[in-house]
C-alpha cells in the first residue's frame, strides 16, 4: 500500500540547501525549491572558461585572487586540468572521474563529496584542502601534498600513495586540545 506524505515545503528547501539529494518534479517545484537547488549548482561562465581554456582560467585566477571559485556539483570527468589554478575553489560534489589534474593547485579547495575515481592528481598541491567523504578510489596521488588535508571518511581504495605527504601538523583533526 503506498501513502502520500506531505512534507513542509520549508524542510525539503533546508534539506536541498544541506546537501540532501531529493527528486521533486519540475512542475511541483516552488520558486523557493529552485532557488534553493539552483544555490547547490556551479557558476556556470566559471566552468565554460575552466573547460575552455586553461591558460585563461589561471590568467583568470591570478586577475581576480580574491574569487572562490564555485565548481559545486560541476561535471569535469576525464576534464584536463593539468598545472590549474584551482586554489580555494569550491568543488564540493563535483565529478572529477578519470580527471588530469597532474601538478594541479589546490590549495584550501573543499572537495567534500567529489569523485575523484581514477584522477591523476600527481604531484598536485592539496594542502589544507578538504575532501570529507571524497571518493579517490584508483586515483594516482603519487608525489602529492595533501598536508594537513582533511581526509575524514575519504574512500582511497586502491589510491597511488607513493612518495605523498599525508602529514598532519596544523589542522584541527590533528591538534591535540589537551594543554601542556
């Protein structure tokens, strides 16, 4: 027996603004749901100019130091972001699978939830990046810094560890609260 259950529109809005993943047809969508949902996508000139052209979008980067990036939820499989300029950058749920990002900066870049399946991130710099429940499955981190990254729950089943630094100084998972 299948029962209709009516669920506040104000909770399915906060739900979507966590992170939640909730299929609501087009045409029962209020326009706060697509707001709500709309905040959870990337910038879109920011991924057209990071697909279209990496020298410029390190020119881009280095113009405009202050911008975060917001790559949120953008789709970069197999993407070759080889040398990027992606420090900060906001890559929360993005599809990085089978992804170049040999030497590739990524400095304080949250990478919560992304896929990381298969990357090469070789020789990248991930220090003090986050990447809580990240997937690196298969992925070549080989010579890359992930200094006091966030690794909480990160899957790297079958990940290349070879020559990384996984070392863990100044964050706070590492800090001993203790005093003394």
């Amino acid at each position: 027996m299948r029962t209709n259950i009516t669920i506040p529109r104000t909770l399915i809005a906060a739900l979507i603004l966590a992170g939640y993943a909730l299929t609501v047809p087009a045409a029962q969508a209020t326009p706060t749901l697509r707001a709500a949902a709309a905040s959870q996508r990337a910038d879109a000139d920011q991924v057209a100019l990071l697909k279209r052209s990496l020298s410029e979008w390190n020119q881009w980067r280095t113009d405009n130091p202050d911008i975060k990036p917001d790559l949120t939820g953008a789709d970069l499989t197999e993407a070759n972001l080889v040398d990027a300029n992606l420090t900060d950058a906001n890559l929360t749920d993005a599809n990085l699978t089978s992804a170049r990002l040999e030497r590739a900066i990524l400095i304080g870049a949250n990478l919560t939830n992304a896929n990381t399946l298969s990357a090469n991130l070789e020789g990248a710099n991930l220090t003090n990046a986050t990447l809580r429940h990240a997937v690196l499955a298969s992925a070549n981190l080989t010579r890359a810094n992930l200094h006091d990254a966030d690794l909480t729950e990160a899957n790297l089943d079958g990940a290349n560890l070879t020559d990384t630094d996984l070392s863990c100084r100044n964050h706070p998972v590492c800090v001993s609260s203790s005093a003394g």
